[in-house]
C-alpha cells in the first residue's frame, strides 16, 4: 500500500526580477561602448592589455546580453512538455558565460607570453586616457548589479564578469602610467596575466556550482545521512529512503522520499505524520519542494532499499 503527498511551498519572487529586463541590457550596451573605444584606443597605442581588455569586454558584453535573454525566458510560465517551468534556462547562461570568460583569459595568457618573448612599444598616455573610461563605465555596470548578485547565479556570473573588467582597468590604469612615464613595456602582459587569473579563480566558483545543478547533485549543507537519521527518530516513522535532493535552480531545492511507517494507521493519521516530516525538511533542511510516497509493509527492510552516501 502507498500514497503520494507532493507538497509545494513555492517562493516564486524574485528581488532580482526587474534586472532581466532593462538594466542588464544597459548594462550590456555599456560593455559594448567600451569595447568599441578599447578597440580603437588598442590599436593606436599597440597596448595588449588594452586589446585583451576591449575582447574581455566583447565577451563581457555577450554574456551579459545572454544573462538578459535567459533572464526573460526564465519568466515563462510551465506547461506539459516544460513542467518544471524554464528557470534553469538561467543556470545554463550561467555555465556558458562562466566557461567564456574562462577560455578568453586562457587566449590572453598566450597573447602575454607571446608579449613577453618580444616586447613591443606602447604610447603610455593613450593606453591611460582610454582605461580610466572603461573604469568609469565597468564601475558604474558593477553598481547597478551589486546588491542582486545574491539572488541569482546568472546575475553573479554577469557581475564577475563586470567586476574583472573593473579590476583589469585598473590595472591598465597602473600600467599606462607605468608605460608613459618609465617606459616599463614589459608591465603590460604582466597586468594581463595577474587580472586573468584572478578572473579564472573567482569564476571557476560559478561554473561549479551551475554544474553541480545541471547533475542534480546534493545541494551544499544539507546530510542525507543526518536527515535519514532525525526523520526515522520519529515513533511512527520505519524507514526513511529512496531520499533524492537537487535544485532546480540557485533559490529552490526540491526533495523526494519514500516513508515508510511502522503500523497501518488511517489516513487522518498518516497526514499529521507527514507534517511532521515535512516540518523536519523544511526548519531543518531548508527545503521548500517536498514529494512524499508514504507505505505500510510495502518495501523489504535491504540495503538496496535504504539511502546509503558512497
């Protein structure tokens, strides 16, 4: 004997919803100006910091339209062949923006090395003028999408983006100066390599837990073997097992179990069990999607059957 209690707590606002619509796509058209100077101001100072700079940009500028796009796609409503909605539309803007940045800064480490091999010169003072307005204008899109990085992955892959920039013009700012007035060509691939590894370090972060996502893995915190355990606690409860945890995107973690109890009570009885166990997973866990299949006597008490974690 079984039944299915599929219980949905859903939080569906979003304190980020108004970022996929018109400020990113400024913020993205932002990016795009820079390039457009960056690429100019590249070519005539022979700067490849600058050059890396306006690509890391043109990237920038992609992704973050991206991010905009998934952003309105994720507001769709579910239907029969999308039932779990198209929220994680924005978990994989955010893997592909992540995997981009990545792959730009490894082609700007072999531009670098190529620099450093054959130092070439550079007019300092243009290479300085066109950094301090990428700054300005990176700092500004950093601002506008600060406070909601929190709320969604695809936005916190939109705002890695934007803050690299902003530490990369800071860094051609250093090196402009250094350039037009000492004359150390060789800085500029350096400040190249210095900012793409800080930008690797801190997105590598994001692709991971987009991954971690898309595998359906167990959300970060929450032990299986701790929630087996305090469930089965319970005077009614036999077996707590088959348990599945996953997010279906950054905010909403869904759970499905198999419960089975100790006597053949009566349906009255069986509902203020399974508030129990609901309350567990949710005060506890955290967890705001709950499926429940309750039994009496349905399963055999092996190990197949009972949640083991390799």
């Amino acid at each position: 004997m079984g039944y299915n209690y599929h219980d949905h707590h859903n939080h569906h606002h979003n304190p980020a919803g108004d970022l996929k619509g018109k400020k990113l796509l400024w913020v993205s058209l932002l990016n795009l100006s820079i390039t457009i100077v960056q690429i100019i101001g590249g070519l005539i100072s022979n700067s490849l910091s600058l050059l890396s700079d306006a690509l890391h940009n043109l990237g920038d500028s992609s992704a973050i339209f991206i991010a905009f796009l998934a952003g309105r796609i994720s507001q769709k409503k579910p239907n029969e062949n999308r039932t779990f909605g198209y929220n994680r539309i924005e978990i994989l803007a955010a893997f592909f923006n992540g995997i981009l940045l990545i792959s730009i800064c490894i082609f700007l480490f072999y531009e670098a090395y190529k620099r450093f091999l054959n130092p070439e010169p550079i007019k300092g003072k243009v290479m300085f003028i066109i950094a301090i307005f990428g700054f300005l204008v990176n700092f500004l899109s950093v601002l506008v999408l600060n406070k909601h990085k929190k709320y969604s992955l695809n936005i916190k892959a939109a705002y890695l983006h934007l803050l690299g920039d902003t530490l990369s013009s800071v860094a051609v700012i250093i090196g402009g100066i250094a350039i037009w007035k000492f004359g150390m060509f060789w800085i500029d691939p350096l400040i190249t390599v210095f900012v793409g590894v800080y930008i690797v370090y801190h997105t590598w972060g994001v692709v991971k837990e987009t991954v971690d996502i898309l595998m359906q893995s167990t959300p970060y915190g929450i032990n299986i073997r701790e929630m087996k355990k305090d469930i089965e606690k319970l005077d009614e409860i036999k077996i707590f097992h088959h348990v599945h945890v996953w997010k279906l995107d950054d905010t909403q973690i869904h759970l499905e179990a198999h419960v089975n109890v100790k006597n053949n009570i009566d349906m009255v009885k069986m509902m203020s069990v399974k508030d129990k166990v609901e309350n567990i997973l949710e005060t506890k866990f955290n967890i705001n999607h709950i499926t429940l299949q309750f039994g009496y006597y349905c399963c055999n008490d092996n190990g197949e059957l009972i949640y083991t974690k390799e």
